[in-house]
C-alpha cells in the first residue's frame, strides 16, 4: 500500500476514534480496557451483525415458503386475478426507463406511434403498473415474518431486562456510566435487534413498498446508527429502551395486517384500535418520558455535554419525528372509525387500480352487439309480483336501471 495513503488512513481511523466523540469528557479509551472478569462494548462486534442478517434472510425466505405461504392458502387468503397487459416494445420501453405512470400528452404521442386509441394505450398501463404490485399472498407471508421475529424480540426484551435496574428506575441508565459492564444477555439482544434491520435494508428492494417507503428508509437508518452508535459508545442501557418500546406496538400491528388480509372486518377493526392506543401511549408519552428526557436531562446529573450526547439525542429526536408523522396518520384512521363508522384503508398501503373505465367499455360494447344485461331491481313499479312483465313495456338504460315507458 501507499505509505501516503496508509498514513491518511491511520489518521483517518485516529480521528474517528477520538475518545472525545465517544466518551464523556475525562474518560479515555483507556479507561474502558477489558479484563478477564469485566468486558466493555467493543466497535468490531457490530461486523457480526451482518453475516447474522444475511442468516435472518435465509431463515425468513424458508419461513415464508414452508409455513407463511402454505397458511395463507388455509386461511383463505386469495390472490385476485389480475388481467395482464399484452405485449407492447414500445409502451414497455417507455414505462421501463422514463415513466409509470404518463400524462395525458404523453399518452396521446404513446398512443399516435403505437397506432392505438388513447384509452387502450391508458388501459395498458393500468394493467402494467397493477402487475408489479405486490400480491395478497405476498404481503400475508411478510406479515407473518415481521409478526414472529417482533413477537419474539418483545419476548426476548423482555425476558433480558426484567431483573435490571434500569428498567424501573431510570437513572439508573447512568449510574457509573460509560464504564458499565457488558453483560452477555445484553449483547445477543442487541446483536439479534441489530441484525434484523440490517436484514430488512437487503430485503428493501423486494418487500412490498409502501406510500411511506421514503419515511421507512430514513427509520431503518436512523435505527442502525442509533444502535450501533448507542453500543459504540456503551448507551447499552438506554438502547435497550428504545427497542423493547418499539417492539410493543409493532407486535399489534403485524397481526392487524394478517387479519385484514383474511378479510375478518371485525377482528382487524379490534387490533387495530388495540395497536393505535399501545402505538400512541409508547410512542408518543412512555419514548419521550423513559428515553428523550432521561437521555437529555438525567445523564447531565453524570457527566457534561459532549459530541457523543448531541449525537445519540439528535438520532433519537429522528425517530420521534418519524413517530409523530405515523401517529398523524393513525389518529385520522381512528378518527374515520369512530365518527364515521368505516376502517379507512391503510394510507400507507399503495392500492390497486381498478378497472371501471374498461368494465364500462365492456359493457358498451355488448350493447352494440344486441346483448343487453338486467341489474337486480326491487321496486314493485319496475317488476311484477310474478315476474311476467312484458320486456317492451320497459326501457333499457346503460346504468342496467329500467323505467317504463
């Protein structure tokens, strides 16, 4: 290697591990050396995270494909069967490399040099852009992932952090701090937390997307720099919080989706207003209280301000913004529900399209032909008791209603 580039290096890898980024002031890296009976948080363990995500994914495609997609089939879960949209070089290249969805001049010049009518050429990408959506089976298999491995963390979380201090009486987070032990239970857990979202960022381009998947970006990385910031610098304490917190809503949420997917109306209805008030409480009232004011104001009673303070609050003030946007997003749900009486589908969701425009063209089409269809009509005035009315005695109109003439 280049002795100029070697030296860049090492002052590079000097300056990032300035004992003033990471610890307190008057605490050195030195003063965070192992011995044989007490262990510190070192940086190199996080490599470990990411052979354990890559582990997480097999394990999660397994999971998927022998129990997740045989359950959906037994619940009834059902794919709808979408028309496909025929082949078309042009309007494929088009809707490939510059746009899916296209404005109206846009669809006129498409629709001059495929030689078609503007509303097949519609048509088309109506169908192509239904094609890419995820399926129901699909989405069902994800929440059925994200179901156990939530479940099983917030159990995890749980079972780690019972029996420790901190978990009741909050200053204990800082008590002796930065130079706070690392117990084993401790690490697996971070280490299992970790190891998931990096699994959940390899996965990004494959899993369903959502209205938010720019939000969700942004809270995956904010997550990873959070923890691996958090065990960097030994807020083991504190880091154990924030994701024993998140993982109680997100244990509602999973199984809100697997129902809705079932199609049990009344069942999802209930979780999901279970969900809204858990999500709320932590996220909004136990976060702030148990990790944002703990971690601005009690660790000031430990030691002064430094990079590594404004750093971890910085990331933390991020998720709860984020949590405020999603929680904006669930009061208006609830808030269709209550006053409303109707479950607004999830705004995040990005919903198929439907097809009214052709079913109508269909529709006229078979009129043209001499076909004409009847829709169900009650009133008495319309259809006879005994249903023998003579058919010229009434009207056809193209909404399917009749009226006499």
């Amino acid at each position: 290697m280049n002795p100029d580039i070697s030296r860049m290096a090492h002052s590079l890898y000097e300056w990032l591990w300035h004992h003033e980024f990471w610890l307190p002031p008057g605490i050195t890296w030195e003063d965070m050396q192992e011995s044989e009976d007490v262990h510190y948080p070192q940086p190199r363990d996080l490599l470990l995270s990411i052979p354990f995500a890559l582990i997480l994914v097999v394990i999660r495609c397994a999971f998927e494909r022998a129990i997740a997609l045989p359950l959906s089939s037994k619940l009834g879960v059902r794919d709808k069967q979408r028309p496909k949209a025929q082949p078309n070089p042009v309007l494929e290249t088009f809707y490939s490399t510059r746009c899916k969805n296209p404005g109206e001049g846009e669809l006129i010049t498409l629709a001059k040099q495929c030689d078609l009518p503007v509303r097949k050429v519609e048509r088309w990408f109506r169908r192509r852009r239904n094609t890419d959506r995820p399926s129901l089976s699909k989405k069902f298999c994800e929440a059925c992932w994200r179901f156990t491995f939530y479940i099983s963390s917030f159990v995890t979380g749980l079972a780690v952090l019972y029996d420790k201090p901190w978990l009741w009486d909050h200053r204990e987070c800082w008590t002796g701090y930065p130079q706070q032990p690392l117990q084993p239970s401790l690490f697996w857990y971070y280490l299992l937390e970790l190891s998931f979202y990096w699994s959940l960022v390899f996965t990004l381009p494959f899993d369903v997307k959502r209205k938010d998947f720019k939000e969700q970006i942004v809270h995956h990385a904010a997550t990873i720099f959070l923890i691996s910031f958090s065990y960097c610098a030994n807020y083991i304490r504190i880091g154990t919080l924030v994701m024993v917190i998140h993982d109680a809503s997100d244990c509602f949420l999973e199984p809100t989706k697997i129902f809705n997917y079932m199609k049990w109306k009344k069942t999802c209805d209930s979780l999901f207003m279970i969900f809204s008030a858990v999500f709320l409480i932590s996220r909004l009232v136990v976060f702030p209280y148990t990790v944002l004011y703990n971690t601005y104001y009690y660790s000031m009673e430990i030691f002064q301000p430094f990079f590594g303070y404004y750093f971890v609050n910085a990331l933390l003030i991020t998720l709860q913004l984020l949590h405020v946007f999603w929680s904006c997003l669930i009061i208006h749900m609830v808030y269709m529900f209550i006053f409303r009486g109707t479950m607004e589908k999830d705004m995040r969701s990005d919903t198929e399209e439907s097809d009214k425009d052709e079913e109508k063209e269909k529709i006229r089409e078979k009129e043209k032909n001499g076909i004409t269809y009847f829709s169900n009509v009650t009133s008495n005035s319309c259809i006879q008791r005994n249903g023998s009315e003579p058919l010229n005695n009434r009207t056809h109109l193209t909404n399917g209603h009749v009226k006499e003439r």
